[in-house]
C-alpha cells in the first residue's frame, strides 16, 4: 500500500511560487481541500493535483 504525501501550506506556496497568506485563503474558501493538524493544515497531494487542473487555464 503507497503512503500518502501531504505537503503543508508553506510548501505549497512555494512549489507555485505564490505567497503564504494566497494559499491559506484557498484553504479557508474550501477551493483547496486541506486536513487540520492541530494548529497546521496538510494539503494530499492528490487533493493539490486535482485543485490545479480544475483551475488550469
């Protein structure tokens, strides 16, 4: 069985080189599905894959 990858938001944010503060907002607006830790968020990457070509243009 594979292992899931997560990544947290401020990987996300620099892989799509776009700041902190953009992708936490995407993570409030629920247009980026994200886990909550504790106080951090942890992003599937199978839930970023899908975000990004949902808005792929």
């Amino acid at each position: 069985m594979a292992e899931e990858q997560y990544y947290s938001i401020d990987e996300v944010s620099k892989m799509l080189k776009v700041a902190y503060l953009t992708v936490y907002r995407w993570v409030q607006s629920k247009r980026l599905l994200a886990l909550k830790a504790g106080k951090q968020y942890r992003i599937k990457k199978n839930d970023l894959d899908g975000f990004l070509k949902e808005y792929k243009t």
